[in-house]
C-alpha cells in the first residue's frame, strides 16, 4: 500500500494548554504527521467561549514535540500581512526544526471580521489578495530581498532571515473549494490543495475543476499534493460502531453526511475507506476524530489504521 499521511485537527476552544500539550505529546509519539488548529478569532461553539490562539499554541507545542508537523486548517489571509506571515512561518520552521505546515485559505467568516476590525471586501477580492500573499511569501522564503508590488500588497528590500529550514521553502498548500476563483490560483501558484470537510460530498467536481484549472494554464497536475479534511469515527464492531455514529454526525453534522464522505467503521472499513480516497489521490488527511482528543481513539487508529499505509 502506499505511504498516506495522517494529521489529527486538536481541540483548541474550552480547553486548557495541559490538555492540548498531552495531546501533542501522545500524537507525536503514535507517529502521527502532522498536528492541526483552525485560524479563527471567535469561538465556533460561540463567539464568548475560551479559544486558543493557533500561532501562539504551534509555538509552544514546537519545543514539547519532536517529529510531528504543525499546521493551520486554514490560515486566515486577512489576519496578516503578508510579508508578517512569511516572516512567522519562517521562524516557526527553524523552532520546529523544519515541522511546519503550511496551508493558506481566502478568510470566509464576516462575523469574526467586524468583530476585530477587519475590512472583510468581497470573495473575488480576497481570493486576489490570496493570490498576491502566495507570490510574496514564495520570495520572502527563496530571495535574499524580496520585491513586489501589486493591486493589494507591496514589499521592497523585504529581507526574511533566517529562511525557513525546508527546501526549497515549506509547500504551500491552499484550502477552500470555488471552484473559479480559488482552485485556478491553487493550479497558478500552490504545492497543495485542502478540500474542505463542508465540501466533501463535492471531492469528485472540485477536483475536476482543479485539474480543468491545471490543463488550462499547462500545469502538471501531478505536482499538487491533494488532501482532505474529514471525520473518522471508528469502532472495534458494529455495534460500537452503532453507538458512536449518531453522536459524531451530531458533532459534525455541519459537514453533511459524515456516513457518506467520512472515515467511518472497524478498522478494516476505515482502511477500505481511506484507498478509495487514495484511487481519487488523496495522500493526506486531516481528521477530526469523532471523540476529540480521546487517548484510546488516538491511540486504536494508530495502531489498526496507519500501519497499513506505512
């Protein structure tokens, strides 16, 4: 079988740091890739719930963890200037030793906009300014000074030392869905491309329109790293697996239908699930575990799960 990635999106609202920093400590002892936070101001359980910073905790889980990679599902364009976030994610690649994940999405929600006093311009112009951040962190990470100028950002004599650790530079991966505006900058620039889990029921069209992107502009579809962002919920049987289904579409019933699009079963059905994403070329996922953060689950998937695609 092929080699598959495998990262566990973590708990950063109503949670305290211990929590989350056992839950690392455990991940990157299990042999997961990879670590994820999502980049949002506001509480998605409610704006006046406890919510953790993503920079910030990816910092901090850097000096407490070892092999695996930390990333944001997704970063937030908007937040940071560009040239801000190049210089960010350059420093956390040499905390971690060269461990960060790198994903960039357009920003979506308005509320958490107005609440923190960012201008939030329309879909069309934010997809632009992505497009802008992507060329502009791409040469702040591989020139000695970087120049740009452009509709949204500009940069002159924009040194980012120390470079990033990874070579050339840490891919950068894109998320999001539009299919006309986003997934054409995702052919034009990004190393990677995240499908969301609210659009998973849409995998097969979006991926036909990236690869429709990449035939138009002559680029090697090949060369993009396709993953998903989904939910598991696994069982040792079906009875388990009865009893923990109906509670994770109710955790996660903003995704859709988590029976449908989701790594859902015993071990075995969760293998047969993930090889059907792997036909289509998926190589890495994302997942948020249906039972959040539990050590047992963590710990069941690692071992009945992962080994198959190592």
């Amino acid at each position: 079988m092929s080699k598959v990635e495998f990262g566990v999106m973590l708990r950063q609202e109503g949670i305290d740091f211990p929590s989350i920093r056992e839950a690392a400590e455990l991940c990157d002892e299990l042999g997961y890739h990879s670590l994820w936070f999502y980049d949002h101001l506001l509480g998605m359980g409610g704006a006046e719930q406890d919510i953790l910073e993503p920079w910030t905790l990816m910092a901090a889980l850097a000096s407490v963890t070892e092999r695996v990679k930390l990333g944001t599902m997704v970063l937030c364009n908007s937040f940071r200037p560009p040239s801000l976030l190049a210089k960010m994610a350059a420093t956390l690649d040499n905390i971690s030793g060269g461990r960060l994940e790198f994903v960039l999405g357009g920003g979506w929600f308005e509320k958490e906009y107005r609440a923190y006093g960012y201008p939030f311009p329309d879909t069309v112009t934010r997809i632009e300014q992505l497009r802008e951040a992507v060329q502009i962190i791409r040469a702040m990470w591989t020139e000695e000074k970087a120049f740009f100028i452009g509709k949204h950002y500009s940069i002159e004599e924009a040194y980012c030392n120390p470079k990033p650790v990874q070579k050339p530079h840490p891919p950068i991966q894109i998320g999001g869905s539009g299919e006309k505006h986003l997934l054409r900058v995702v052919a034009e620039l990004a190393d990677g491309w995240n499908c969301p889990a609210t659009h998973a029921e849409l995998f097969d069209t979006k991926l036909e329109a990236l690869k429709a992107h990449c035939a138009d502009i002559g680029r090697d579809f090949s060369e993009i790293q396709i993953s998903e962002q989904t939910v598991c919920v696994i069982a040792k049987d079906e009875a388990e697996l009865a009893e923990k289904l109906p509670k994770g579409q109710r955790r996660y019933g903003f995704f859709g239908d988590i029976s449908k699009t989701g790594i859902i079963g015993t071990p075995e059905e969760c293998i047969r699930r993930i090889m059907a994403k792997t036909e289509k070329g998926v190589s890495k996922f994302t997942i948020f575990f249906s039972d959040m953060m539990k050590p047992e689950t963590l710990k069941f998937f690692a071992q009945e799960v992962m080994g198959e695609f190592r």
